[in-house]
C-alpha cells in the first residue's frame, strides 16, 4: 500500500531517493548508487524504525521545499549534515533526531548563520516505510548516469510526490503505528566526520592500492577541489613527483578508489563511480571511512593516512557495533515512550 506524504513545491540542488544501493551490477557496469553517506542514511532510518538501508531523501547543500499533504501527519528522521531544516514559520528540525511534522506544514531548508559553515554537506530524511518507488535491479536508489531508479532516473523537482511504502505495524521496536512514530534522538553526536572547519585537516584512513605512490600523498596538504560531486571527489595540492600520476590498463574500481591521473591531482571515487578506470590507483579509502568522503565539501582540507587490511577491519567492526547499540538505544526510548503514551502522559 503507498500513499504520498509530500508535495514537492521546490526540489533543491540535488535532491534524490537513495537507499543501500546496488552493488551486485558492476561487472556489467552499472554504478553502485546509493547514499554518499551510508552512515548518516541508516541513522535516519532507524529513527523512524525501518531497517538501514530503506529508500530515504539525500539532500545536498540547498534542500528541497516539501509539503505535507493534507490529512497526513508523519514523523521523520533527519541525520548528516545540518543544512538548515525547519518548519517555515516555525520550529528547527536539528539532525540526529525525528520530528513530527502535521498536514499543511511546509518543511524547507534555509541556512542560517550557525549553520552555513556547518560540517557537511548531504542530510538525509527518512520517513516511516521508507520511500516508495520502483525496485531496480535490486534497488530504490538513483542512477543519475544512467537515468533509472528513484524518481524516474532524476533530481527532485517541481510537482514530484513523495511516496511512502506502508509501514508495517509499529515498525521494529518503534513503539508507533503508520507514519507517527515517537520523537527520538540518537545517542551520540550524528557526525560521520568533522568537516566544517576548512582549515581543519579531516583525515581519511587508506590502504594502499596496486601502483606506488601513497606515501607521497600521504604526506601532503590537500583541498576538495571544485569538481565535487557523487562520482568523485578532486582533491588539489602541490604538484606529485613524476611517475605517481598517469594511464595504465583498465581495471576495476571499487568506491574509495584513489586515482591519480597525468595532471597529479587525485580522485577519491565516490558512489557514483564508473564501474572501471584507466588511471593508476595508489590506494582505497577505508570502508569505515566512505561516509566522511560523502560529507566533504568543497575547500575542506584533507589528509590522507596511510593504514593497513587489520586497522581497516578493526574499524568497519566498531562502526557496525556503534549502528548497533544506537539502534538498541532507540528501541529502549520508543518503548519508555509508547508506555508514557499509553498512560495518557
């Protein structure tokens, strides 16, 4: 069963439906997709009691302007970066917690002074059931190069409805029914990385790849360039010895992937990446470490750690611990909260 919750009156600069994604397709050549910030994308849905990686909104920089429909009341979950969410006339939606939004309210994003300069660039909204459009080999999420998946392949815009898929009853351990859940707040500070300082190295963690190259990466300053987008971060510096940038032959790349190309300014792939590449490959972020790159914004200075297989498991086990104890902490909540409710409180 779908019903829209939203009108959009305005779709933002990119705004897309983004799930898990589809990592199965590559060796036919389709992008992986899903959210830049996978993190960020499951801490939004589990404020709302779907699973992780359900269908939700990516917003990035200038957020879209929604409408609740009439005669629906719904909660939604906000994680990522704080790009200035609110109702219009009314209160902040801060990120890392869920709201309750009623019919006839307008949400947007309007920056303010404490919030231009934030950490971050994607937030990501999530709504009871997660977003209803079409399963695509596997997946809800948008295809921008290949225009499929989400809303026909495309960016929200103007006169777009948004869908949500009926929610099973509560949800898991929501302590709600349909699309009002109970108001929750993650238990730690929802950041992926610190990236708001521009001066302020944010450091992503690297193992090295199949060409030489890494340490004298690893021992420069670098600043996202202005080619910022979900395929692939450019970053810019002092120029590399020679040898360390240039063509070799085609293979596959993995997201995180850190190309080198002749000009000597790498690429960090993102989640839109092309399935393979001609560039020579001196190392791949760390998985632990993809949602920090989904949150850099351009001009952020970054450093690049070189690390080993060991470190890199060590770290992806403590992220999914963390999922998983903010998770339980939620059920905890929701269930102190449904009794509260049902006291009449």
């Amino acid at each position: 069963m779908t019903s829209a919750v939203f009108d959009v009156i305005e779709g933002g600069l990119l705004t897309t439906v983004q799930d898990a994604g589809r990592p199965d397709w590559a060796h036919v050549g389709v992008p992986e997709s899903g959210a830049a910030d996978p993190w960020s994308l499951a801490v939004a849905n589990l404020l709302v009691g779907n699973d992780p990686g359900a269908a939700a909104l990516e917003v990035t920089l200038i957020g879209p302007t929604l409408a609740v429909r009439d005669g629906t009341a719904v909660t939604i979950g906000l994680a990522g970066a704080d790009l200035g969410a609110r109702i219009r006339g009314g209160r902040r939606l801060r990120p890392g917690r869920s709201h309750h939004v009623a019919a006839g309210d307008i949400l947007e994003f309007a920056p303010d002074d404490g919030t231009a300069m934030a950490a971050g660039i994607r937030a990501y909204l999530s709504i009871p059931g997660g977003i209803d459009v079409p399963v695509v080999l596997g997946s809800r999420s948008t295809c921008l190069a290949g225009g499929f998946g989400g809303l026909a392949g495309r960016a929200l815009r103007s006169g777009d409805e948004i869908p949500a898929r009926h929610p099973r009853a509560g949800g898991p351990g929501t302590g709600g029914t349909g699309l009002v859940r109970p108001e929750l707040v993650w238990p730690e500070p929802d950041a992926a990385g610190d990236t708001g300082d521009p001066d302020r190295p944010t450091t992503l963690r690297v193992i090295a790849g199949p060409d030489p190259g890494l340490d004298a990466l690893a021992g420069r300053a670098w600043r996202v360039g202005t080619a910022a987008d979900r395929v692939g971060v450019r970053l810019d510096g002092d120029a590399l010895p020679d040898g360390i940038g240039g063509e070799t032959t085609t293979l596959g790349v993995p997201w995180g992937a850190i190309q080198v190309p002749p000009d000597g300014r790498p690429i960090l792939l993102g989640a839109d990446h092309q399935a393979t590449g001609g560039y020579r490959v001196v190392g791949v972020v760390i998985s632990a470490d993809l949602p920090v790159l989904g949150q850099l914004r351009p001009g952020a200075a970054v450093r690049l750690a070189a690390t080993d297989r060991a470190t890199a498991l060590h770290a992806l086990r403590d992220r999914h611990a963390a999922l998983a104890a903010g998770a339980a902490a939620l059920r905890d909540a929701a269930g102190w909260g449904a009794l509260i409710d049902s006291a009449g409180s």
